[in-house]
C-alpha cells in the first residue's frame, strides 16, 4: 500500500476541465495503490470559508458539518473512493512528512514561479516525487508569442500575450530547476517529451513517461451519419485564446464556406458569456447552444467538429472525443500529440484560413470520405488512447 500527498493548485473533482482532466484519473488510479490526501496551494485568504472546495470536503470528513455531504462532496466521494482528507493549508503537513508518512508526492502546478513557495525542504524525504507536467512550459510560451503576432486576439489581448511570449528565452532554466526535484514528470505526448528534452536536455529524457489522456470509451459506441445540410460543430468554452481563435474562424473562414456551401451552419457548444452568445447568433448560419449536457448531444447531428487551436503541445480533448465519437475533425494546431496521426487519413489539419475552407467544403461534398476519416479516426484513438494503456505507464513511472 501507498500513501500519496497529492497539492494542487485547482481542485479536480470533478474534472473542471481539460487540465483537470487528467488529474482526477490519475489520482482515481492511484486511489486503488492506497489513501489520498490532498493539500491546494490556492490562497485561503482569499476564498471565503463557505467556498473553499477543500475547506468544505475537510469539514465534512471531520463530521464538523451537519448537513450532511455535499453535491461536490459526493462526487469527490464516488470518484476517489480511498480520498481521506482534503488538508486546506501547509500546517499539519510537516509532522506526517518527517515520520514517513506519504510514499508519494503528487503535484500539477499551473505557475512554475508559486511551486518553490510551497516546497518545504522536508518534502525530499517523500520516496517519489511526480510532477504531472501536462506538456512543456516553454512551448506554450512559444504559442503566445505566436498567437501574439499572428494577431488571432484583441489588442488588448495581444500585448499581454506578447509580453509574456517574450520572456520563453530563460523558460528552459526555470523548467529544468523544476524538473531536478522529481522523480517522474508526466506529459501527455512524445511529442512533448521531445520538446522538454529539446528546451532542458537529454539526460531529463529518463524520468519523463508520457501518460495520455484516455477517451471516454462510451463515445464509440455512437453511430456517425452525415446529415443531409452540412453542420459544422465547435465544442469548448469560448474564453480567453478560444475564444479569440473561434472569432477568427468565424471571421476568416466560416463566410466563405457559406459562399460555397450556402445551406451550411456552424454550432458552438460550451460555455459562452451573455454578450458573445448575443452577438454571435446574429450571425447568418451560426446557432449559439451554449452548455450541453452531455457529449453525445453535442456529436448528434454533426458533419465536421472543427478546432482553431494552434496548439504546439498537449492533447486535445475535444479532438479525442470527435474522434472517438467517429465525427471526422478539422484544425489547425490540434493533432499534433496524437500517435500515429496521418493527415488526411484520420482528421485534417490546415495550413490558413482558405486551406481551411478549401478542405471543408470538399469534405462536406464527399459523403464517402466522410465516413473513411471517421471509421479510421475512431480505429486510432481507440487502440492508442485509452485509460489502460495510460495507467499502466502512470504505474510504471510510480514504481507500482
């Protein structure tokens, strides 16, 4: 038996979402090796009492609350059935780390610069050290930059991304000093490997294991027909570099599909600000659904899922799922973590916003084609992405 000390920076039960994603399963696995305590490094301070997640699950693990378990608790509950308490700060920690207590330290941190602030030199005395990574640090500096200049975001937006891409120079120092004090760093492809070799050097290559995320598997059981009117499909949140990058596409290539393909439509599916969703459904052909229950509500219908990504690391969830669910996928940046990918074959991936529109409007004309990507699609994921596969490394890189 195992025990693990898993901080965290965002509270991942249940998956919030694609970051979060990944650290739920991983610690639903490693539930199975032995208990789980979980410690955030979010502020106190600065949620009230009454909305800090993890306050909320301690006291109700204490039986200091008697109105019984919450919804969130439940649900942290059934997904981690060893979970044994939710610690809502450092002071507690010390004592059970020199007496041995923890076998493993598990962490995801989202800021590079705030894991040193809670990094007490007792912790090396925890036998493994992992560090769920996700992709490397210095990549998605690198997009900033480039989502920067390629000016896919508002001014306001692009100055602040360009500021930030502007300092991936020393990113590699500081990842490399992050990367010496664990064991194991989990990412999500071998591309990413790669790219944290390439930006800290060969000889980190050893204590990385590409852990992927897995599909959700009863997506492959849904039967994929292309509707008789072209649909087209964005699923995910429209916040932030998303939204900025579905703007573009709205912008850039939508219009000129619907001049060739006039009967097309576009649906965007996620979670979507009052004003966006207002100004958006005013467009000719685009119907704004908002949140959907569940994912096969999003699929049903559905042409082509598209994904405006520019992604030069990590997995895509919404790719993997529309893969999965056998709805053929196109993007731009948003296959390039996925084993074996072959462009063409299993999705397509476009160079510019006419490459774009040229590839969907010959797609949507070729109901055969339709039907090849999504069968070979759907054969992919489901022989390189799922849960086992990934828990059986996650295993290895725990000594399990």
């Amino acid at each position: 038996m195992k025990t693990t000390l898993a901080v965290l920076d965002e509270f991942p039960f249940p998956p919030r979402d694609g970051v979060t994603y990944p650290i739920a399963s991983h610690l639903s696995r490693m539930a199975k090796l032995g208990p789980i305590d979980l410690v955030t490094t979010l502020p106190a301070k600065k949620i009230p009492e009454s909305e800090h997640p993890f306050r909320s699950i301690h006291s109700i693990i204490q039986g200091k609350q008697a109105s019984g378990p919450t919804r969130l608790a439940r649900e942290v509950f059934s997904a981690v059935p060893y979970f044994t308490r939710a610690i809502p700060d450092f002071s507690s920690l010390d004592p059970n780390i020199r007496d041995g207590h923890y076998d493993v330290l598990y962490t995801s941190p989202a800021w590079l610069a705030g894991w040193s602030k809670h990094y007490p030199r007792s912790w090396k005395n925890i036998e493994k050290q992992v560090l769920c990574l996700n992709d490397c640090v210095t990549e998605r500096f690198v997009r900033d930059l480039l989502l920067a200049r390629k000016n896919y975001l508002a001014f306001d937006k692009r100055l602040r991304h360009l500021l930030r891409g502007s300092r991936y120079p020393w990113m590699g120092r500081v990842e490399r000093k992050l990367l010496d004090q664990f064991d194991a760093v989990l990412v999500q492809s071998q591309r990413d490997l790669e790219s944290v070799v390439r930006h800290c050097g060969e000889s980190y290559r050893t204590k990385l294991f590409v852990v992927p995320n897995g599909i959700k598997e009863h997506l492959l059981s849904l039967q994929y027909q292309p509707p008789e009117k072209p649909v087209l499909m964005h699923l995910g949140s429209l916040f932030g570099n998303r939204r900025g990058l579905m703007l573009w596409f709205l912008r850039e290539v939508f219009p000129k599909v619907k001049l060739r393909i006039p009967e097309a439509t576009i649906r965007l599916c996620g979670k979507i600000s009052d004003a966006d969703r207002s100004s958006l459904g005013k467009i000719d052909g685009v119907e704004v659904v908002g949140f959907v229950d569940t994912l096969e509500d999003a699929f049903k219908g559905v042409s082509v899922s598209i994904a405006p990504l520019l992604m030069l690391t990590g997995l895509i969830n919404k790719v993997t799922d529309s893969m999965a669910a056998g709805v053929p996928c196109t993007g731009m940046g948003a296959f390039g973590g996925i084993p074996d990918f072959v462009n063409g074959k299993h999705g397509i991936e476009c160079r510019s916003a006419q490459h774009w529109c040229d590839e969907l409007v010959n797609l949507l004309n070729d109901r055969s084609r339709l039907l090849d990507i999504s069968s070979q699609a759907r054969t992919l994921v489901q022989e390189h992405l799922t849960w086992d596969r990934s828990h059986q490394t996650l295993m290895q890189a725990l000594g399990a």
